[in-house]
C-alpha cells in the first residue's frame, strides 16, 4: 500500500477544552490505521514560542520527550511512539518558536528580497513546509495541532490547514475535530451545545470539520449524535462517541468499535476492509485489567504532584508489569520530605525504589537516602538519569569514604564524583560545553551507544554487549572515580564506547541495584516490553514474595 506520491494529511484540532486527550486520539488513530497496513507518521505543533519544550518546566507542560534523534519535544510524541512503535524524529515536533526562528533567521539572510515579512503567507507558508517536511513515502500523515480552537496563538495554524485542504483537496485531506459533549449531572443530561459552538468557530475560520470525535464519560446516545450531525453539517456515521477508556490501551478497539477507522478510510475514498486486526491491543487490555499479583514500587522524585511529569516512566513501569502479569502500584514519594523526615518508616516495605530524572539541588537529601536505603537493605533499587548520580554520589561517601563526593550541578565541590564534561565525541566530532552556554539544546541528547562489560548484570539483561539508548543530562559521572567506587563493589558495567562516559552502574553484591545514564523510559512499549523495566519489575516480584 506504500509507496504514492502524495501521501494523505488528517489534521486533528481540539475544542471546548484542553486536556480531552488529542494526542492519545490521534495516537489511536494512527494505530488502527497501522494494524490495517498503511504506513503513518504522526507530528505535533504547539503553539508556544518555546523553540522547543525542553527550556520548560515539568510543572507547566508535563514530561520533556526525547526522540532517537536527540530533539527534545511535546509528550504527545511519546504516546505516538508507543502507539504506533515507530520512532519520531526532529521534524515531528514543531513549535511557534521553531517556525518563527526559521523566518526570523531568512528575514536576516535578506531571503525575503525586500518583502514586508507578514504571518500571513510567511509564517503560514513556513508552517505548511513544516507539515510536508522529512517525509518517506507515508501512506498517511497524522497532524495534531496543540492547543484549543479559539486561542489566538493557535489561529495561524489552523489557517495554514485551511489552506492545505485546498491544496491537497478532500481526496488527500481530512480535518478531525475532538470536542467535548460534557454530562451535567444536576440536570442529568449531555449537552451538545458546546460541540456546535466549537464547530461554529472552525467554521468562520473556513474550516468544515469532515469527522468529530467526541468526548464524553459515557457511549454517545443515537439522538445526541444526530443532533450534533444536523447542527455541525456531518454525516451521523461520522460523529463517533469517544467515551471514556480504561486502560488507554484499550482506545485504539473502543474507536473501531465505533466505526472511527472505518469512516476514516471512507472518507478518503478507501475501502473499509479487511478489518484490522487488533488482537495484541485486546491482549494488552486483557492483561492489564486482569494481573496475577501487585508490587509497590516507590518513586521518589520530584515532580511527583503532576502525573505528566514522568508519563513515559508510568507507562514503562506499567509496560514492566504487562510482561511480569503484574499490577505495578506506583507509590509516588516526594523526596524532599526526606531532606528532613524519617525515610525508613516510609519506604519500608515496598518492593522496588525508583529515583527517576531531575534537575537541581532540591529532594537530593531525600533521594541519596532512598538509594542507600535500597543498598543497604537489598531492595531493588532503579536509578535513571539523576537517580544514577545520587546513587554514586551515595556511594561515594558511605562506601569510599568520599564524605565530600558531590555534584558541579549544585557548586563547586571538592570532590565531583558528578561534574561537567566540556569536551567530548559525538559521531566522529569534538563538542563542547561550559556552564556558561546558552541552556536550550546544549545537553547530551538523544541516541548514544554503551558498551556493556562482559558478565555484568546488565548484559545478561539486554542480552547484548552493545546498546543504544536516548540520552538527556548535562553532567556525567566522573570516569576518574572508577578504580575507588569499584573497589567497593560498584561496578561500571556500561561505559560509551571510548571508554570516558560512565553509562551503567551496578552492585554486584545485591540483588538488582542499577543505575543508568540514559532514559530508558523513553523506548518502552506496550508490545516491546524495555528489557530493564521488564528485569526491574520481575526483581520486584522476587522482592514481593520476601517481605
Ligand atoms: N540534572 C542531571 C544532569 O543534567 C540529570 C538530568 C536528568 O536526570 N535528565 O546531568
């Protein structure tokens, strides 16, 4: 079915409100579009000003997602990864910022030839090179445009849609529009209205929705749905009823259910058949809703009040429980609490420890205890990213006697066991960096590759004696503390391939205590368990049958 030309654009808005889930719709979409053999490539647009999210805040805009190309983007293409099992990649993220940036920098190159520089066609015209961009012969280009319909900053997009559709015609373009059809309980009815006046407003932007998916707590009912078709000018077999899922593995069959791909297909002058087969989607649902047993696993971070946070890590942990067929019970802990209180009382029993990503000096008391408490106590403990270097630093000070052992990223220190690299290899080439760079972009990101030492625990994880996994860190553990730390028994069982970054860090002497440079997090799937969360959970288990 690969292979056309021109491949097929949907554009997913969202209305009445945010949060309804867009990316996950779209996400679903390209799934069942997937299981009926088309090829997809998903993309997001955000209309902030942000060059990318990943100068922002956990707190203001969830998780910073990494893709194998080391762009640091919105969420949503996390879900799109684990949806459709594809990798994203720099061009499948784009932002406000990100267009403007590349105006901005032709205006200067005088690429404009004198012409007052204006959104319209500019902007608009780079934001449809943008959407075209990159691609490889896709049979369908899935394009979620951020934010709700009605936000200012959001109109130049839709207005660069509107034009597309005229470009491309109705043969090689969709607009699939997520709206809202809220229950309002003291009246004990649905209501439609602001469905219709969502619709209303894409339309006096020149845009009929061709599809409305529309959210609510429960089924649509027939007379809801042909009433939301009279008023919105589309057929009733296309408002499709987007009730509630659980697990949101479980979308992708209640949307066919629905008939979702089916008129999608439809509308794009495609035969509706042969059905698509989703019995690993009913498989994961299955397993999901009907474990065999529970571990708690404690997570001690610090963002741990918004659940976006860490939505790939929730999502891996849970993948980690699908292969064991186990509930994984996420205990989130925040660890500043034991920068002054009792962490014994608090982690004691729980089957696994798990210090994910940070920045910054706050929580590092609390985190440095639950790893010692994990050591000392032989609780399987799981340290990514920042949770591998508070766990060196750890022991640093109780094994070395490195009572100093700190990291640059809080001060000068004198002994830093994590400190700043200014130099290193990528691809063939020297980088550089200093605390004094810009901070957009200026990390180790994205895919790089570990050597893992024969006979570690590790290897015997993966499998493999080479790995490649995305990273996001700014600092390193110091290569120079290796002889003293492994004396003590941590051993660096996965080091980049010139031998000067630590990748990979274990205890030999305890049942499952590793920490790990990268973000594994990042490359797990529901179908394609990682094989760290996948050990780490099972260690849990072990662990669950002991306390
Ligand atoms: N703050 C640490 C660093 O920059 C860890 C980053 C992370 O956990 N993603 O190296």
């Amino acid at each position: 079915m690969s292979g056309e030309q021109v491949p097929r654009f949907i554009f997913v808005t969202g209305g009445v409100s945010s949060s309804l889930g867009k990316g996950l719709a779209a996400a679903s979409l390209g799934a069942l579009l997937q299981a009926r053999g088309y090829r997809v490539r998903m993309r997001k647009f955000d209309p902030y000003l942000n060059v990318d999210p990943g100068t922002m805040s956990p707190y203001q805009h969830g998780e910073v997602f990494v893709t194998a190309d080391g762009a640091e983007t919105d969420l949503d293409l996390g879900h799109y990864e684990r949806f459709t099992g594809n990798d994203a990649t720099r061009n499948d993220s784009v932002t406000t910022g990100k267009v403007y940036k590349q105006v901005l920098d032709r205006e200067r190159a005088g690429d404009y030839l004198g012409a007052t520089v204006q959104v319209i066609p500019h902007v608009t015209d780079a934001i449809k090179e943008f959407m075209q961009a990159g691609l490889d012969g896709e049979d369908f280009v899935l394009v979620e445009i951020g934010g709700t319909v009605g936000d200012i900053e959001g109109l130049p997009y839709l207005e660069a849609i509107r034009q597309l559709r005229q470009e491309l015609g109705p043969q090689r373009s969709m607009f699939v529009h997520l709206t809202l059809v809220p229950f309002i309980r003291s009246a004990g009815e649905i209501k439609t209205k602001p469905t219709q006046h969502s619709v209303k407003e894409l339309l006096g932007l020149g845009i009929q929705p061709d599809m409305l998916l529309c959210r609510s707590e429960n089924p649509l009912p027939e007379d809801a749905r042909r009433k939301i078709a009279l008023f919105c000018n589309i057929g009733v077999s296309r408002v499709i009823s987007a009730h509630d899922a659980d697990p949101i593995y479980a979308v992708p069959a209640a949307y066919h259910e629905q008939g979702f791909d089916g008129e999608v297909l439809a509308g794009f002058g495609l035969p509706r058949h042969p059905e698509p087969d989703l019995a690993r989607w009913r498989e994961i649902t299955r397993r999901i809703r009907s474990p065999e047993g529970s571990v708690r696993i404690a997570i001690v971070g610090k963002y741990t009040e918004l659940r976006d946070a860490y939505k790939s890590l929730s999502e891996a942990l849970r993948h980690g429980g699908i292969a064991n067929n186990v509930h994984v019970e996420e205990d989130w802990v925040e660890a500043e609490q034991f920068d002054r209180g009792d962490i014994v009382g608090r982690l004691d029993g729980v089957h696994g420890i798990l210090v994910p990503g940070g920045f910054g000096e706050r929580g590092t008391a609390g985190k440095i205890g639950a790893a010692r408490f994990a050591r000392e106590r032989k609780v399987p403990y799981f340290g990514i990213c920042f949770g591998m270097q508070m766990a060196v630093i750890e022991a640093a000070r109780s094994l070395a006697g490195l009572e100093e052992a700190g990291s640059t990223e809080f001060g000068p220190t004198p002994e830093p066991v994590v400190g700043l690299l200014e130099e290193w290899i990528a691809d063939g080439q020297v980088e550089h960096r200093s605390e004094a760079d810009d901070k957009g972009g200026t990390m180790r990101l994205g895919n790089h590759t570990a050597r893992l030492a024969a006979g570690s625990q590790v290897a015997g994880i993966y499998d493999a004696l080479l790995v490649e996994e995305r990273h996001r860190h700014r600092y390193e553990v110091n290569i120079r503390y290796r002889n003293r730390l492994e004396a003590k028994g941590l051993r660096f069982s996965g080091l980049s391939p010139d031998g000067s970054l630590p990748e990979i860090v274990e205890i030999e002497d305890h049942p499952w205590f590793i920490g790990v440079q990268f973000h594994p997090e990042l490359r797990s799937r529901p179908f394609d368990p990682h094989p760290l969360f996948k050990s780490f959970v099972e260690a849990a288990v072990t662990q669950s049958r002991l306390v």
